[in-house]
C-alpha cells in the first residue's frame, strides 16, 4: 500500500514545526537548516532522548514552546536548563506522545527504534505531514501503520536519501508507467574485501563508513547491507510497486540516490552530494523547496560514476530482507529486532561480522508468522524475537 500522497500546492508559510528526536543526527540537521530560514518556520515542539543540555539550547535558539526529554528522571534537570526562558519542560514516554499531538502543520519522526512508534503515530493520526526519518514505523510496523496513515489522510515525506529521491522522480499520477525503483547502495566498507577474511572484521573497520557520516548501528547496517534490506521493505510500503518491482544496485560513489525506470526505458535519477541536509530540506519545506548548505555536485571533479550488482554471498542480509516482505506480518519486525540485537552485540565484541546475519536467520526461522492489528503486537513480536535473538548471541559467544 502507498502511503505517500502526490504532490500539491498546499503549504504554509511560516510552517508551525515539532521536531521528535531533535538531539540526534537528523534532529540537528533539521534545527540547523531551520535556523537558517526563520522567516519559514516556527517551532512548537521539540523532543530528545538524554541530552538535555543541547534540548534546552536548541529549544531557545529556535524559540520552541514546549520541549520534552524522554527519560523522565531528567524532567528536574530541563526544568531547570530552561527557567527563566519561557519554555515549558516535560518528560516521559506520555509527555512524547503528548507533544506529537500538538497541533502543528509538519512533524519530523527521527526518533531512533521503537520509541518513535508512538509519537509517530499519533501525529499520523491526527493528519499531520510527517518528515518519516524513523524505519521501524515502516519496517516494524508496515502493514498497520499504513492502515493508520491512509485512514487519517496524512502524509508522509521520506527523509532517508534514497526514498526521497524515488520521490523526487515518481509519477504518482500515473503509477502503473513505473516498471520499477532502484534502490542504491554504496556497498560500504567490504564491498571489494576478500570473504575469507570477513570472519576478522572489527568493530572499528565496520563503522568506518566511505562515503557518509553516519551513527555506528547505521555504518554496520551498511557494511552488512542490511541497511538496504530495511530500505527494500520501507520503500514498498511507501511506493505503489510490488517487491518483485523494487531492484538493488551497488553504486560506490553514492552520488545517485535512487531511480525510477518507466515502461518507455526512461530512467529519471535524482543526484546529490552525501549530505543528508539535502532530503531533510526537500521534506520540510514540501512542496516548496529551500535553500541548504550541501555542497554543490560536481560532476567534473567526480568523472566516474559505477554500478554493481550486490553480491549475494557477501550480503545476505539482502536475501533475508526480501524474505521477509514475500511472508510478511510479523516476519519483518522479526527481522528488525534481531538485526539489532546482534549489531549491538558485534559492537560489544560478543559476536564475529559474519554471525549477525546468522543470529537475523535464526530468529526469522524460530518465530511464527502473526499478524499485526496494533502496536501492542508489534511490540510484543519485537520483545520476543529480541529475546530469542539474546538466546543465539549467548550461545554463539566468542
């Protein structure tokens, strides 16, 4: 089911904002380019995990009314980084799903992992044009989520580089001219390693990414491909293509961020510098575009542009992900949690590079297929293929 709407000249000007996640890498990118047009924006809302020290700064930089720490044991802690400011201080998980349902025109949802299910939704639920920068909504929760978002007539605009560029370049008037999406990838850092000498791979090297700055889950998520596998599952809840319509391509440079090819041969690719304040400004001034600070592409500094077909004995995450949308239900939260699990424990040193992959296929093969009808059983398929994931990891050790 698509869930992205074609595009329109509704928009406003100034644009009320929240911002959930605003601390993390995406959140900082949003406030900096908001600050940059403060004509355009006025922020309401903004939310962070722990930080509360750049929460508070970033709430007065951009003149938020409300600002919300996710641990409520640090409610005291911004109450006081923000006294005498003007801005209110809350905390916890109901003060998270409290702030996505103020009433502001654009949410962006860059709240890391299951946490960001709850405040995401209920900003769908309330209609809002989301800025969707979290993939366990589309991932974790596909099917319902976007029985949600259709039901409430919301709108989603992808934030990741390679969904908005299959957005950028996607004739949603006219789906059915669309013969398929290709996905890119840089392949990370092993695109070209030896297989033998993957079982040694390290932490450090694994979150050594080539081309993008990315946080250390995301950088392993690449160097295993499975960052592409989840991308594969978000794009065919976010597109209306079949899994057989959606391709995957090696594409080193990572200067095409994804492609559309049309029953006619076209191919239309959107092409940018890896920075990702270019999708963030293309989602929050939608439908509208924005000035940003990327730098500018160059094609005749980069000369060469290459593709590959990815590997399927290095990645094979890649099979697992494509597994797991043809079964659907449950089978992609499976696949989600685990993948985490065993990230996290190859980060700890407690598993080799090539067992994350083996830990996801297990879980997958222990855990039944369900379905999905609220996000307590999501939750609930989460916590148990996380807990069996847990199982495999301490089995294996190292």
């Amino acid at each position: 089911m698509a869930v992205i709407k074609p595009v329109t000249d509704e928009h406003h000007v100034p644009r009320s904002v929240t911002v959930l996640g605003s601390t993390g890498s995406v959140g900082c990118n949003t406030i900096d380019l908001i600050r940059r047009s403060p004509d355009r924006f006025q922020v309401d809302t903004l939310s962070g995990n722990s930080n509360v020290e750049l929460l508070a700064k970033q709430a007065v930089d951009v003149g938020a009314a409300i600002a919300v720490v996710a641990d409520e044991n640090l409610y005291q802690d911004l109450k006081d980084a923000l006294s005498g400011t003007g801005v209110e201080a809350a905390a916890g998980r109901n003060a998270l799903v409290e702030a996505a349902m103020r009433p502001t025109d654009w949410v962006m949802a860059a709240i890391v992992g299951a946490a960001g299910l709850a405040p995401t939704l209920e900003a769908v639920r309330r209609g809002a044009t989301v800025g969707l920068a979290n993939k366990e909504c589309l991932v974790s929760a596909g099917e319902f989520f976007c029985r949600e978002v259709a039901g409430a007539e919301a709108r989603l605009i992808p934030v990741d580089s390679e969904h908005s560029a299959i957005y950028q370049v996607f004739d949603f008037e006219r789906p059915e001219r669309v013969e398929k999406i290709v996905l890119t990838a840089s392949g990370g850092p092993f695109r070209e390693r030896a297989l033998d000498t993957l079982t040694t791979v390290t932490p450090a090297e694994a979150v050594a990414h080539p081309n993008w700055s990315m946080g250390a889950k995301i950088s392993v998520d690449s160097a295993t491909m499975m960052n592409k596998g989840l991308e594969l599952i978000e794009a065919f809840h976010l597109f209306p293509v079949t899994g057989d319509q959606i391709d995957i391509l090696v594409h080193p440079q990572s200067v095409i961020h994804s492609m559309v090819e049309y029953v006619d041969a076209s191919v239309l690719a959107q092409l940018g510098t890896p920075d990702m304040r270019t999708p963030i400004a293309f989602a929050l001034a939608w439908p509208d575009r924005m000035e940003a600070p990327s730098p500018r592409l160059k094609l005749e500094d980069i000369r060469t542009l290459t593709f590959e077909a990815p590997d399927p004995q290095r990645f094979p995450a890649l099979r697992l992900a494509r597994e797991a949308l043809e079964i659907g239900g449950s089978a992609p939260t499976v696949l989600n949690a685990a993948n985490e699990v065993a990230v996290n424990a190859f980060l700890q040193e407690k598993l080799s590079f090539l067992d994350i992959a083996r830990i996801v296929e297990e879980t997958m093969d222990r855990m039944p297929r369900r379905n999905l009808a609220s996000l307590d059983d999501v939750f609930s398929v989460d916590e148990e293929a996380r807990r069996l994931a847990t199982e495999s990891t301490a089995s294996t050790g190292r």
